[in-house]
C-alpha cells in the first residue's frame, strides 16, 4: 500500500494541536532549557510540516524547494502515526538535498527484510516507485535512467541509491517501502554504493546502545557546479560527493561527527590499490567543517549553546567521542 506523504497546510492553532498531538512527541519539538537561545532554528509556518524542529532537520534551504514527511504506524502503537523519515527536494534542480529522520529502539527492530520484497504480489522484488506528491516529471524515471547512464569513465550504470537507506527502515513493511521512493535516490555507482559507503552506513548501525536515539542526515552534493560528477542521460545530477551528518544522544549528552567521500568508480581494493584510504577515520569531520563543505547548517534546532559545542569540537575530540565505533584509528 502507498502512504501518502503530509506537506501540511495548516494555521497556527493547527499547529499547537499538532505539538500536543499523538506522533512520535519526545523529538518532535526539542525542550529548550530555560534561558537558552536558539537563533537559527527552523521555524514552522503556514504550509510547512512542524515537524522541521525536529533535530535531525537541517535548516532549510527554501529558495523553490519542499519539504516532504512520510509517515507510518508506530511500530509502539499501531493507532499513532510516527514520521518515518523526511527529504527536502529541489524542484528546480530535481533532485533531493538531503533525508533525515531518527533512529531508536523501537525503529530498530527487524520485522521485516528487503528479501521479502521478492514474494511481494505486488511489486515482484522491485518496489522502487514515484514518490506521491512531488511531480513524476521531477522525478528520475523508476527503470533504466540511472543504469543506463554512463559514469564520466565511460562504464555504464549507476544504482539507485538510498540515502535514507532500506536497511535503517526495516521495522515494517511500510516503512521500508516508503525508502523505496525516488526521490530518496541518487544515482550512486555500484562499487562506491555497495563499498566504502555501505561501510558507513554499516558503522550508524553497528555500535548503538538500546537507549541510544541518533539523528541523521545525509544526501549527495547537488548545490555548486564543482560538486557535481556528472548528469544522467535526462539530465539529472550526479553529485560527486556524499555525505552523513550524525548525532548521538545517549547517557553522556549530545556527541556529533560527519563523513564526506568523493564518489568514485573504485571498489575498496581498487582503492587500497591506488593509496586511497578504505578507512572510515579518514573521511571524519567535525560538523562545523562539514556545513562548510555541503553549505547546510546542520542540528539547527539544538539550543545554541549545545551546536556550538558539538560543531565545533576538535576532530581528535570528536574521534575519541566515538572511538568505540571504529572511527578513531
């Protein structure tokens, strides 16, 4: 079944209902401690979703783009609805900036495989659809645009590539169904897709603690000519450079770090073959360098002095924050 995303038109007492309503509440609107100051938080409006305020919202870009929530049934309460994850599209570009959504227990749980999809009557293993209520003609052709599309070396066939990826929304069929939208994809080469970048999405999953809730971001670089690889054969972008940003919160506060990797045609072997570096630690940034990088204010909506602190701690800090998680050799 297709679930249909929310762009809410709504006025203000709409909007107060809503932040006393029955979604995912305890990081729909972050508490702000008393006396805190927030001076470049996302501020909802008429015709935009409140759930920007959410931390793992970047600022929004604006400028001819949308914001687009997918919801689903909360895997806690069937009778609540939870957002599952959000992009922000560029319709302009056609293309997405970025995804975002949060990841706790309950979101972690398997109940269901993208295997399944193969007994599936309805899409037979390939449930890559249209994303509702973006224009179809925005959006990549489901079949054969980005794996007929030549790389700038000449190999053909790029992968549709899952920012919010299929493997962090497998606590219901509908949750990962609504990953399968196109305009959550980028075109990704196989070897970097299913290599380096696998290898960073495996690292989100792998070391957290039950009571652990982390909020991410990534997305491809769509928004300057010099961080643009190429065009599929309709002329949709291919960014050269991916990204994720990253925040924990777990018993000890607020930690946060990113990565940033040129896509490159390169299996990991290729790329130790060629002296280019397969470790993670090598592509860490602190979140003050990576807006720098991708131009996006990310974590927007902490209190300003919690984003001050986690933009901008020193690297080595940051690696150490997380060197449990293999990101700090």
């Amino acid at each position: 079944m297709k679930h249909k995303s929310l762009i809410f038109t709504i006025g203000w007492v709409m909007l107060a209902l809503l932040a006393c309503g029955g979604t995912d509440q305890p990081n729909l609107i972050p508490q702000q401690p008393k006396h805190s100051t927030n001076n470049n938080q996302n501020t909802p409006s008429i015709g935009m979703p409140i759930d920007i305020t959410r931390l793992e919202f970047p600022k929004l870009h604006g400028k001819g783009s949308s914001v687009y929530v997918y919801r689903v049934p909360d895997p806690t309460n069937a009778a609540h609805q939870i957002m599952n994850y959000a992009l922000e599209w560029d319709h302009t570009k056609r293309a997405q900036r970025w995804s975002c959504w949060m990841s706790t227990a309950p979101t972690r749980v398997k109940n269901w495989s993208r295997a399944q999809w193969k007994a599936d009557k309805k899409w037979h293993g390939d449930p890559f659809q249209w994303a509702p209520e973006i224009p179809n003609g925005e959006q990549p052709p489901v079949k054969n645009e980005f794996s007929q599309s030549l790389f700038p070396d000449g190999s053909k066939g790029y992968d549709r590539g899952h920012i919010c990826a299929s493997e962090d929304r497998i606590y219901s069929k509908a949750a990962n169904e609504q990953t399968f939208y196109m305009a959550n994809m980028q075109p990704q080469v196989h070897s970097f897709n299913a290599g380096i970048w696998k290898q960073m999405e495996d690292c989100l999953r792998s070391h957290l603690q039950s009571s652990d809730t982390l909020y991410i971001c990534k997305g491809g670089t769509i928004d300057q000519a010099n961080q643009i690889l190429s065009y599929t054969r309709s002329k949709f972008i291919v960014p050269k450079y991916f990204f994720m940003a990253v925040l924990l919160k777990n018993a000890s506060g607020y930690h946060a770090f990113g990565f940033f990797i040129e896509h490159r045609n390169l299996t990991m072997k290729q790329m130790e073959k060629q002296g280019i570096s397969t470790r993670l630690a090598d592509y860490v940034v602190n979140i003050a360098e990576l807006q720098r990088l991708t131009g996006i204010d990310f974590f927007c909506n902490l209190t300003d002095d919690i984003e001050n602190k986690v933009e901008n701690k020193p690297l080595q800090a940051v690696k150490f924050d997380f060197k449990d998680w293999g990101i700090n050799q």
